[in-house]
C-alpha cells in the first residue's frame, strides 16, 4: 500500500511550490485494523493535498491488475463493492472538521478517490460530492480546480495541517462553565408560568 501511495504522490511533484502535502493521521479506524506502528491497516492510503485550487482530502486505494466498476457512489471489483466513496467522504468530513477547529473558520475539504493500478476502470456514472481519478491523472484534477486561494492561505493552511494538534479531540469542557440562559440564570432559576 506504501508503494501505491508513492506512485500517487509523485504525480503531485508536478504541481510545483505552491502545493503541500501533509500526511495525516487517519487514526479512527477499528484496533482491528490499526497496526503495531499505529497505522491503519486496510488496503488504502491517504493524504491532504494543499494548494490554490483548495484543500484536497485524496484517498488511494489499490487496485492491482483487477477491472473496477463505478456507477454512482457503487465501486465494484472483483465481484465485491467496498465503501471506498462513503470512507472518502468520511475521511474529508474529518479533516474539514479538525482544520476549521483548528482555524477558527469553516475550512471545505474535497474528497478525492485515487485508484492505483493497471486494470481497467469503467465508470457508468459519477458519485456526487467525491472526484475519482488514477493515480496519473490526480496533478491535472487537482489543478482543475481553478484558483481559490492563495499561495499564501495553502501554506498557513499547511502549517496547521502539520501540527499534531490539530488532529486531538477538543478538550471537555465541564459543566461548571455551562449556562443554559444568556444573563447568567440556570435552568433551577427559570420561572414559571402563571396560569
């Protein structure tokens, strides 16, 4: 999987300085599945790609010599049907919410769906809301995107993308800070109504 995953990312060194990519801990999967070094052990990698075109949430799952079928948000391959799109949705949910808690604004992250591999792709349709490429055409859907932010934004958005962090759980807030009304009262303090 180490070695799909580095087929996709030597595309993105096309992409020149004003792209960054941050390996990010894809860490909520089951025990089952993470192994001894702490690493989820399925059969897809992943990564964030930063750049002008936005923030890029790129899932690559390895498909070897097997034919893949897509017809909306259903991959088949070899007679089986992974939840490779719902993961990739899941996994951009994740990183959107961590990176706007972590800025302080709403951050969007695209889900992106990569297969590596050499056996024929067949698509009968698109999934709504997730890009699909191969691992050679991920530079060009990447940069398709346009220009939404700039050089800049991508590298601050880095940065914070790097920070462990980031990718903690908020800390609990306790109860003793919690007011349920605006001016101070608590719930005990609520009047009641006359009839």
């Amino acid at each position: 999987m180490e070695a799909a995953g580095a087929r996709a990312l030597t595309r993105l060194d096309h992409l020149g300085p004003a792209w960054h990519v941050v390996d990010w801990p894809r860490s909520d999967a089951p025990a089952a599945l993470i192994d001894l070094e702490g690493r989820p052990r399925d059969d897809k990698a992943g990564f964030l790609a930063i750049g002008p075109s936005g923030v890029f949430a790129v899932t690559v799952a390895d498909h070897g010599r097997a034919r893949v079928m897509i017809a909306g948000d259903v991959v088949q391959i070899n007679g089986k049907r992974p939840t490779y799109f719902a993961e990739a949705r899941r996994d951009a949910k994740r990183a959107s919410k961590a990176l706007s808690a972590a800025v302080g604004l709403t951050v969007p992250v695209t889900p992106v769906l990569t297969f590596v591999g050499s056996g024929q792709i067949s698509v009968y349709g698109l999934p709504k809301d997730c890009l699909v490429a191969t691992h050679r055409e991920l530079d060009r859907l990447l940069v398709a995107g346009g220009q939404k932010i700039t050089p800049a934004t991508a590298e601050k958005l880095s940065q914070v993308a790097r920070h462990p962090s980031t990718w903690l759980n908020a800390p609990y807030r306790s109860a003793a800070n919690y007011r349920w009304y605006e001016d101070g009262r608590t719930a005990a303090d609520k009047r009641s109504a006359r009839r």
